[in-house]
C-alpha cells in the first residue's frame, strides 16, 4: 500500500506524523516540563551556583556537556520508552500498523520530536553556559557539541524502543526512571567520571550514556582520553543490539 | 513543499544561534572577569618534553590556561619559542609551606607544591587557588595538613600545637578531623626504633589503623620513615607512599619487592639527606650565575643553615644515592620532592639540586625530569598537571638549553607559565633618592683615566665573569669623535653561556643594590662608531633578574644615537644601576668605540 504515495505526499504525511506527534508531547506537562526542566534546573544547580570554580574553572563547560546528554537520553527514553508501552497497551500503535500510512513514520515522527527536544534543552544549557557560566568555546567546538548531541539521541530511541515494545504500560515510566538516573550518574553526567572510584570508571565502559557523555566531551578535550572510535564503535554495537531486540519485540507484538 | 522549508528555516535558526554564541577570541573585548588573551597564544618553535617524552620541534596551544590540541583552528597570538625547550612546571612533592614559600617556588619555576606538614589553616588559605586558572603569582598548594604522630613524636618539636594520638582506635576519628581541617591526604611519622632517637612514635597498629581510614575515606596516606625496618613496616601496613628514602642501611630486597608489588612510590628527598649528612651543597647553588639573581637573603640564609647535630658522614649519604638507585632499577616510582625549607634547603631552587641529585643516583635526565613532573602528579592523582598533554593546566618551563643532555640545564629558565600567565618576577619598587647631576653628562672622555661625571666608572664586562667564554677589554683613546679622547672596547663573543655577552658596563649607581632615579630623563644619547654591525644597549635595575636591551647599529664612521626610554617600557626607571653595550649575539671579533654619552 505504501508504495503507491509520491514522494511529496510522503513527505507531508512523515510531516503531519511530526507535528502531531510533536503537538501531543508538548501537551503532556507530565512529559515536557521534566524532560526540559531538569536538566536545566540540576545544571544552573551543579554546574553554575555550587561547582563554578571546580576542575579548574572548567565545569560550566564540564557540565554543559553533560547534562546535554543528560537532556538528549530525557525525551527519546521517555518518548519511546513509555509513550510506545502506552500506546500499545491502549491499541493506538495496532491501529497505525492497519492504518494505510507506512509505520516507519510513527517511529519517524517519535525519532524527530525527540530530537526537537534535544535540540531545544541543548539550546537553553548553551545560552545558560554562555552567559553565566562564562563559558569560550570555539564555533565549531559549539556546531560539534551540537551535533553530537542530536545524532546521540537515536541509540537512546533505540533502546526506548525495545523497552517500550518489551513493557506494559504501567510498568514502562518505573523501569524507564529506573534505568535512565542510575545511568546518568555511573556515567558521570551529574558529576565528572574522573571523581569516580577506578572500577566504577571501567564499569562505565558498559553503559552508552558514558560512551555518548565522552564523545561531546571529546570536543573540548575534557574527555578521559580514550579514543572517540571506541566511544562511536560501542555506540554503534549497542544501538544495533537494541534495535534487534526492539525488532524482534515488534515481531512478536505483530503476530499476536 | 512545506516540511522542507520549515526543516530550512529550523536550521537556519539554530545555525544563528551558533554564531550567536561567545567564542573565545571574542572574550578579549567582552569578558568582564578581568581575563585576557594573555593566557591564550601559541608557543611555536620548541622541543617539548609532555612529562614523559619529547617531542622535537612541536608546538604547544594554550587555550585559557590550559594545553590545548595543536589543531585548534582558533587564531591565537604567537610566541616564538626561538627553539627552546619547554617542560612541565615542576611539582615539588616534599615540602613544609607557609609564608612566601609558594611566591619563591614559583620563582624557580616550581609550580606545585605537595606539602607533608603545615598549619592547616595556611592550607585553607590557599586551597581555592588551584581550583582556577587565574593569574597568580605564586605555586599552587596540596598538602597533608597537620601530621599524624605521637606526643612528643617527630612534629611535634616546631611549636606548633599539634594533636596525636597513640592507639589504633584513634585512627579513624583522628582521620576524620584532618578531612575536615581540609588535609589533601594524610601523612603519617613512624619509627620502629624510635627508642634510639629523643623523639616519641605510634606503634605499628596506629600506623595500619591510620593507613585503613585515609584509604576508607579514598585519600593517600603517606609515611615519614628514616631507616630501612621502619620503611618495612610501613609498606606492610599498606602505606602508599614513603616521604623519604633512609640511609642507615642498604635496601633489601625484600623491601624492594615489597614496594614494588605494593606500588609503592618513594620520595628520596636527597637534598634534605645530604644537608643532614653535611654534604654543603647550599654554597654551590648559591653561586650558580644562573640562579644567583633570584637568590633573596632569605633563600641564602635558608640555603646555609645545617642541621644542628654534626656531620654524619659521606657515607650514609651515599647509602641514601645507592637505595635510590636500586630502587629506580627496581622499577619504583620515585618523586622529586626536596623537604624545603630545612637546613640546607630552600623552596623553589632546591628542585634544580634534587635532580640533580636524582641523576646522580642513576637516573637519566629525562627520568629525573619525568620524576618532578608527571610521577607526583600521577602519584598524588593530579590530572591535570605534571604534564603537558591537552587539558593539562598551562604550567611550564621555557628552557634555553637542553636538560636532556644534562640536568643542570633546567636551571637556564627563560620564561615561566603559570596558569597559562608568563609569571614576571616582582621585587619592591623603590624608587632610588639620588639624581643625575652636570645636566645628565655622562663623559666626554677628555683623559685616560676614564672617570664619569655621573656614576662609579666604566669597566669591560663579558659571560666570563659567569664561566662562559667571551672576552672584552677597554682603554681610552685620543681620537674621539668630535672632540678628542674616547673609550675604545674590543673583545670576543663566545658560545659556551646560554646568554653571552661582551662590552663595556657603566656603572651609574654607588652599587648594584643604589641605582639612579631616571624617570625625570627621556634618553640616552652617545656617539658610536667601529666594526660595523648590530650591537645592544643593555640596561640594569635594582634586583632585576636581566637586564633589558634594545639594539643600535653600527657604522665605520662617529654616529650620534639616541635611545627613548620610551622603547624600554618595562624598565624601572626609577633605579637604574648602570649601562652596557655590548656586540650582538651575531658577532665573534667585534671593536667599537663609544663617545659623548649623555643621559637626558
């Protein structure tokens, strides 16, 4: 059925699919006041008021970068993990799979309004940066930061995928919660890995936050200094490996 | 259509945004913090030594205070190394800290200290320091605090109140408090055979107790040892660090796979050993011509002082260089660390001896250099210093010969960096009382005997005085330039000073300690002619380190020159002790000579 829409309807649907999407998240204060605020909030907080002066002066910059992830893993845990658990309990994603629109553009639009997301806290943390927290950086050390952030939201659609798929509706924003804290902090988004303790740094190797955390760090070379082609490899093994699941996942909902 | 353009429009927002954002080059016209660029550049044309290698003819970006990549696209000034060869600034891992302790090391380019013993009220005091990249103008601080020992222990002798303990369930609350006067790690004085010596020890278990509760609190607990079964019992009680090494006994091997498989590091602390064992070694750094300028009394006086118990002998002191360098074979991880200020040390200038020291015990150059820069660092966990990899903190060293080739080179400082900051050493401006007279007159030099209408007199000054191999001399001759009679000055420049030089030096003041107020006056004016060529008008202040130089050319033919005082902005006007010219660097044979010089 899919194959019979033109390129521009395509587009329009992919893009209605957005907005809506987009427009339904924003009107659940539930999901975009945390998802916005917190980061900025625990920033302002952690990074602005109470360690200004800590790793030499370099922890507004520090923390941008990593409450950024912070910020980026909120909405695409959150939209895909939970909304997907809902909405499929509910019967909503059943009745887009027999709907003729092409069910890549419910996963599209979830992928772009995440990113809108992301692209609005990154926005607001570098504004903050920049004014309060004094921090220089170079404009394509700004772009890059940017950049990787946006990109880094689609292993964390990924592994809210499978969850969302994997999950029941009340159990989905526990287990999200669950995951997504503890991982924010063993990866050393709230406070800098260099702190932790030497076999929790080797523990964060497992966890893809701190691999993406690195990467943005890796931009202004506060990173620990490993290689960013370890960080992008084992984001790419784990977003591959979420995606099986979450396929595997999906299959089994389908033959249901 | 409509998704594009609105996916169009989106990015080119964010894409202002961007370029909305502060950038650093823009920080020079638009921070208020009092930042400038100066801790911005690039320093070309060096060879680097990062902490643990080198690097020949690199480059270094910094970057607000800190090392950062060279392929920053940023455009930043340059500075030309002119081929030096830069190290880490130094980190002294042994040193007791209070008064101008952190100016003074700063001064010889010694830009952390780690402390075994303060007030810990000093250390609250200078705590916050470190934690920024401001421009300072002294070393920045770590320390132990206050001591862990018994009543009537070693440390206890200074007058300072000092808490102790003697029992192990002490430990942890003893610990406890230290963390919270704000103790970086805790240091601990234990000896075995303290019944032989006038002072007090905990027992072995308070030392194990004490050791388990840093380590609990995840701080390093490092040990005060002076003899080989104390230093056993330490790294059996788990200690991470020995502050000494001993001289009593040559070291086991058991104590060298002890602290090998433990990792423990050692800080031999030689200089303070061979004050101990009488070695005199304070006179010879003293008289160093590329350390004397910066020698203060205090330093001297300091640097002189001897233990009050006699001379134990060569042979114990070459006990302390033979563990050190059966440790070094051993594999140990040794820090440089002096004990200043003791007797027979100073802060600052005793970490050029302590490498020296550890070259002796057989390390090479390069090791002893890795051993006061990166192993404290890596040993105390300071990340970034002690070295200069990206990220590191812009301490460093500007070396103007090789310590590769031989350690004492790290003597030969040009330029110090402190927080990315070039640290200009700072002496009490004080304006001299006496003033030119004869309107500024100079000499015309009518007779031979070359005597000065203002100042003391002219002599022939060249490297020599300093070792090096130039030479000079001067006579007056009847032929001057308008009138008859001038100062004739011939000599050679050689190679073998890092800064050489040969001339004529005038002496305006009654000493080199009494200059001239000049700050009335604009410039020197003087007729010159001789070999033909580039040649420096060099000039002396009170306590200046060098002097200031600006060059003059030189024609076969009697030429007037005029210098602006302007031109030398960074000279203290206001105490000037005297003049020289001298040939260029360029030049071996040179003659010139010098006529009508007038200070206006």
């Amino acid at each position: 059925m899919s194959q019979s829409f033109t390129f521009n309807q395509r587009l329009r649907l992919f893009s209605l699919e957005t907005q809506s999407e987009f427009l339904k998240v924003i009107r659940m204060p539930a999901f975009a006041l945390p998802s916005l605020a917190f980061p900025l909030m625990f920033y302002v907080f952690f990074g602005l008021i109470f360690n200004r002066g800590g790793m030499s002066g370099q922890m507004p910059a520090y923390l941008m970068a990593t409450y950024g992830v912070f910020g980026i893993i909120g909405p695409a845990l959150f939209s895909f993990g939970v909304n997907i658990a809902v909405e499929k309990d509910h019967g909503w994603l059943a009745l887009k799979q027999a709907s003729p629109m092409p069910i890549s553009a419910y996963f599209v639009s979830k992928i772009l309004t995440a990113m809108m997301f992301a692209l609005i806290i990154t926005m607001a943390l570098f504004s903050l940066a920049a004014i309060f927290g004094d921090v220089r950086l170079s404009r394509s050390e700004w772009a890059m930061t940017l950049l990787v952030l946006l990109l880094g939201v689609l292993p964390f659609c990924t592994l809210g995928l499978w969850l969302g798929l994997q999950l029941k509706a009340q159990a989905a924003p526990a287990v999200v919660n669950l995951l997504y804290l503890p991982m924010a902090f063993l990866s050393g988004l709230w406070i800098p890995i260099d702190y932790f303790p030497d076999f929790l740094q080797k523990a964060a190797n497992l966890l893809p936050a701190f691999h993406l955390a690195q990467l943005t760090l890796k931009v202004q070379s506060l990173d620990i200094g490993q290689s960013w082609m370890i960080h992008l490899a084992a984001l790419a093994a784990m977003t591959a490996i979420f995606l099986a699941l979450a396929t595997r996942a999906f299959h089994r909902i389908s033959n249901n | 259509m409509r998704p594009i353009i609105t996916a169009l429009i989106i990015l080119a927002l964010v894409t202002g945004f961007i370029f909305l954002l502060p950038t650093p080059t823009e920080e020079k016209t638009t921070s208020k913090s009092g930042k400038t660029e100066a801790s911005s550049f690039r320093l070309t044309n060096i060879h680097l030594f990062d902490g643990q290698q080198w690097i020949p003819n690199t480059q270094v970006t910094v970057i607000n205070g800190h090392i950062a990549n060279n392929d920053s696209q940023q455009s930043l000034p340059v500075v030309d190394g002119e081929h030096g060869y830069l190290i880490p600034g130094l980190i002294d891992a042994h040193t007791h800290t209070w008064g101008e302790a952190l100016q003074q090391a700063l001064n010889f380019g010694v830009t952390t200290e780690l402390d075994m013993f303060t007030d810990y009220r000093f250390l609250q005091q200078h705590k916050t320091q470190r934690d920024n990249v401001d421009q300072v103008k002294q070393a920045d601080l770590f320390s132990a605090g206050t001591l862990a020992t018994s009543p009537k222990g070693h440390g206890t002798e200074y007058g300072i109140p000092v808490p102790t303990l003697t029992s192990p369930d002490e430990a942890e609350a003893f610990v406890q408090a230290r963390l919270k006067e704000g103790s970086d790690y805790i240091k601990i004085v234990y000896d075995r055979t303290h019944e032989k010596s006038h002072f007090t020890s905990i027992d072995k278990a308070t030392m194990s107790a004490l050791i388990t509760a840093a380590h609990k609190h995840n701080r390093l607990a490092v040990v005060h040892i002076s003899n080989m079964n104390s230093a056993l019992d330490a790294v059996e009680a788990g200690a991470d660090g020995l502050v000494h090494t001993f001289a009593d006994q040559a070291v086991s091997d058991e104590l060298l796979t002890a602290l090998k498989k433990q990792n423990t590091f050692v800080i031999p602390t030689l200089s303070v050993i061979a004050s101990f064992a009488n070695q005199q070694r304070g006179q010879a750094l003293i008289d160093d011509p590329t350390l004397s300028s910066l020698v203060t009394p205090s330093i001297k006086q300091s640097l002189l002082q001897s233990f009050s118990f006699g001379d134990h002998g060569n042979h114990t002191f070459a006990n302390a260089l033979d563990n050190t360098r059966k440790m070094h074979q051993a594999g140990i991880l040794l820090l440089a660390g002096t004990d200043a200020p003791n007797p027979g040390t100073a802060h600052g200038i005793s970490m050029h001896d302590e490498v020296e020291l550890l070259v002796d015990s057989g390390l090479s150059p390069t090791e002893a250099l890795t051993a006061a820069t990166f192993n404290a660092a890596n040993a105390f966990g300071l990340t970034q210093r002690g070295h200069l990899k990206p990220g590191a903190r812009a301490d460093m060293i500007l070396l103007s010969a090789d310590p590769a080739k031989d350690i004492k080179h790290t003597r030969a400082i040009k330029t110090i960096w402190k927080n990315g900051y070039v640290h200009t050493i700072e002496k009490d401006k004080e304006v001299s009382e006496v003033a030119l007279k004869n309107n500024g007159v100079v000499s015309h030099f009518p007779d031979a005997n070359l005597q000065p209408q203002n100042g003391l007199g002219f002599s022939a000054t060249s490297d020599n005085m300093m070792k090096g191999n130039s030479t000079a001399s001067i006579n007056w001759v009847a032929e001057g330039c308008q009138d008859a009679g001038a100062l004739a000055v011939k000599g050679t420049v050689g190679n073998q000073f890092p800064f050489p030089w040969a001339g004529v030096f005038f002496m305006l003041g009654e000493s080199m300690q009494k200059g001239v107020n000049l700050t009335a006056q604009k410039s020197i004016e003087f007729q010159v002619k001789g070999q033909p060529g580039q040649y420096r008008l060099m000039v002396f202040t009170r306590d200046s380190q060098r002097p200031a130089e600006v060059g003059f050319e030189v024609s076969a033919q009697c030429q007037p020159i005029q210098i602006d005082f302007a031109q030398l902005d960074a000279v203290d006007w206001g105490n000037v002790t005297g003049f020289a010219w001298v040939a260029g660097k360029q030049q071996s044979d040179f003659h010139f000579t010098l006529d009508n010089i007038v200070i206006n």
